[in-house]
C-alpha cells in the first residue's frame, strides 16, 4: 500500500467513526490501528495533526465515541511512536491534551466508584503522546502505571498491560520527587521479580530500565543500585546479545528497505538509554567491559546495512568517553576506537555519526590529557603511566596507519556544516582536527 493509500484509508476510517455504534467503532479502530503499523515518521506527521485530535475531543464532548474506544486508538498511537521513537506534535497542540489533564484529575479525586482501569488508560495516552506535565499529573500517572506494571499474573492479556505501562513510565524525563523511596521500591520489585521469574516482555524490561536511568540525573544515588544491586550491565548485556540473535544483519540494503523489526527497534532503544546512563553514571565495575564489548560487537555487525543502529551506538560511546567514571582502556580494548575511525573514513562527511565519531576521539583526547597534567608535579604510579602511554601510542598507530591527519583535514572544510547540523548533541570545537593531531602525536613515548 503507498503512503497516499495508506493515509487516505485511515483518514476515511476516522471519517466513520462517529456515525457508528460502540463495536463498530472498535472494529474500524482495529483496522486503524493495523495501518498505523504500517506508516512511518512522514505518515505519523501528516495523519495525526492536532486538527485530528481536535475532532476526537469534539466527539467525546459530543458523545459520538466512547472514551473507551479512543483510550484503544490512542493507546496503540502511542504505542507505535514510542517504539519507532516518533513524536507526534499534532496531539501537544490540541485541545485534546488539556482534556485528557482534566479527565485524569477529575477521576482521581472522586472518593467513591474511581475506576483505576480508566485512569491507567487515559495516563498511557497522556505520556506516551505527551511527557510534559505538572508534578501533580505526574504524580498521579506514576502511582497507577507503577501499580499497574506491578501486575505478576501469568496471562498475554495482563503482560500486555504491565508492557504498555512501562512503556508509558519510560517517557518521563523528569524527576518525581514527591516519593521517590516508594517509586524506586517498586522499580526494583519489578526487576528484581523479573530477574527471577523472566515474567517480562523484551520491550517492557527495556522499558522498567529506561524509567530508572532517565532518574538518574536528579538522583546520584541510584548509582550504587544500578550498578551493583541491580547488575545493569550485565542485565544490558544478555539483552543485547538475544536481541542480535534476532536480527538479520545480511539482509541486503533492498531486502532491507523501510523495514525495521520490532527486535532491531527494541536494540535501538537500547542503545538510547545505555547513552543516558553512559552520560549520567558515577560508578563503574568489571561488568561494564562486557557491555562495551557487546555493543562494539553490534557495530560491527551493522556496518553498512543498519545505520539506523550505529547512530545512537556512537552517541552513547561519544557520552562515555567523556564519562570519567568509564576507563578508556576499557573503551578501546573494545574496539571503539576501530569503528570510530571507520566512521570517519566514510564519504558522506555531513552524517552525524561521523560527527559523534570525531566527538568521541575529542573526549578521549581530553582524558589522557588531564591525566598527564594531574601527573605533574605528583608522584607518578609507573604502572599507570606506561597504560596510559600505550593505549596513546595505540590510537597514533592506528591514526597514521588510517591517514587520520588527511581525513581530518578535509573534514575541517565541513565543520561548520556538521557543527550547524547536529550541535543539539555535541559541538565541536573549530580547532578539532589540529588538536587531535597534536594529542595524539606529541610525546608518544
């Protein structure tokens, strides 16, 4: 089906809606909802404006649907954009928004006869369409979705509903500080059972893991629970290493097309919250070396056929290395270093991805630097210094050899580009290819 078949045909199915009983609207939004798995980020933007949204507040205004009924479109609406990491503007600019605001507060605050059901659904929707909230609604969504996710019965219908609660608690960015003891008593319940019994989907344990790790910014202290209480890198890394097993990395790039397994998006997501932890974290323990190593394992195995997975692979290795908590030997023992220069040498200069790849030799270059001037003056560990010379030396060798000076002085002719492009990650300074140069080739020895 083309995009104009495929928009065309869930434009007329909305048209119906209204002029239809409760189960026939539940039939066409099912039909909806399959041609949403279809559509992508151009589709989601031009199908789902707040002109659309707006019509559903004035049908529920008007009763011609039933809340139930939207809470099952836009549940799966939220669903799909937060899979395929889409944000849909349309529903932030809408009337509907403030409905829902209203619908959750007003459900809430009745002493007698709350249904908890609704409320679980109408804050599905409010946070996987939109995470912008007051700390009041964020209260409120946080307690239900946690309740919800807490669910351990042993049945698809009720792994479905704790997968989309987390889903939903994996969109908030903000700290919720009102009760945080409770919020990470539960998160670790939830892991912890998990752990124990596999009662997860791949998507919802991502999820439970994104939820926590978005806190950590506001809460250093979840340091020592992710790492060493909870074994994230070693939870990440067997994810990782089943979620590979999944994909087809010999797919050629026409067998591949626009096609993007659930598997592939779930890796993708993956490599999104290793990047925040990777930015945020304060602790580091052996079980990190293994994580680096899977996902340099994954960059490699993406090489030409899925950049769609190496982006956000080397937004998160640009984060570490710049991390001091994370050892650079530990980094390029991976291979980072490897498979950032093979970026670098790639054609297509103003791809973000080169962008990060020079970012990452940037923060690496800046580590070693620190550590020889807080050598100065201090007695010297012998040890330590002769590490640190070697893994300098290795990155030269591997510099000359590639003819790094060259590829970064035709990359200087690109940098403002780059930078104007992609600054909303990292900027990088105009005196990059020089600097490197010198950091890496003086006093190699």
């Amino acid at each position: 089906m083309t995009m104009l078949d495929l928009t065309e045909k869930f434009r007329e199915l909305f048209s119906e809606l209204e002029h239809c009983n409760k189960e026939e609207q539940k039939q066409k939004i099912e039909e909806m909802n399959r041609l949403m798995e279809e559509m992508d980020r151009e589709e989601f933007k031009s199908v789902f404006n707040s002109g659309l949204f707006d019509a559903l507040d004035e049908m529920i205004d008007e009763m011609k649907i039933s809340l139930k009924n939207v809470c099952i479109l836009l549940k799966h609406l939220g669903y799909c954009t937060a899979l395929k990491n889409i944000w849909v503007e349309g529903f932030y600019e809408s009337l509907l928004l403030w409905s829902f605001r209203e619908m959750v507060l007003f459900e809430d605050q009745k002493k007698d006869g709350r249904n908890e059901k609704l409320l679980v659904d109408l804050c599905e929707c409010r946070l996987l369409l939109n995470n912008g909230f007051s700390s009041e609604l964020l209260t409120i969504c946080t307690y239900y979705l946690l309740k919800a996710a807490s669910n351990k019965e042993e049945n698809e219908e009720a792994r479905k509903e704790v997968e989309m609660a987390l889903l939903a608690l994996s969109c908030i960015r903000e700290c919720d500080d009102t009760n945080p003891k409770l919020n990470l008593e539960k998160i670790k319940e939830i892991i912890h059972y998990h752990q124990e019994h596999h009662n997860l989907t791949k998507l919802a344990y991502q999820s439970t893991w994104q939820f926590l790790i978005f806190q950590l910014k506001y809460n250093q202290s979840l340091n020592e629970v992710i790492a060493n209480e909870l074994h994230f890198a070693r939870e990440a890394t067997r994810e990782l290493e089943e979620l590979m097993k999944c994909v087809d990395w010999k797919r050629t790039v026409e067998e591949k097309g626009e096609n993007v397994s659930k598997e592939e998006l779930i890796l993708i997501k993956w490599l999104g919250t290793l990047g925040n932890y990777f930015l945020d974290c304060k602790l580091w323990n052996e079980e990190f070396v293994g994580l680096v190593r899977i996902i340099a394992q994954v960059l490699r195995s993406s090489k030409d056929l899925h950049r769609d997975i190496r982006k956000p692979f080397m937004r998160a290795f640009a984060s570490a290395a710049d991390n001091e908590a994370i050892k650079v030997e530990d980094l390029i023992e991976s291979g980072a270093d490897d498979i950032a220069m093979d970026e670098i040498q790639r054609p297509t200069m103003d791809d973000e991805t080169v962008h990060l790849s020079v970012k990452f030799f940037d923060n690496i270059s800046k580590r070693l630097k620190e550590v020889e001037e807080e050598e100065e003056g201090e007695e010297i560990d012998k040890m330590e210094e002769k590490k640190r010379k070697a893994t300098k030396m290795e990155i030269f060798e591997k510099m000359e050899e590639e003819g790094y000076e060259d590829i970064t002085t035709s990359f200087k002719e690109r940098l403002k580009f780059v930078n104007d492009e992609f600054s909303n990650y990292y900027e990088l300074p105009s005196d990059i290819c020089d600097f490197l140069i010198d950091a890496f080739g003086n006093e190699m020895l």
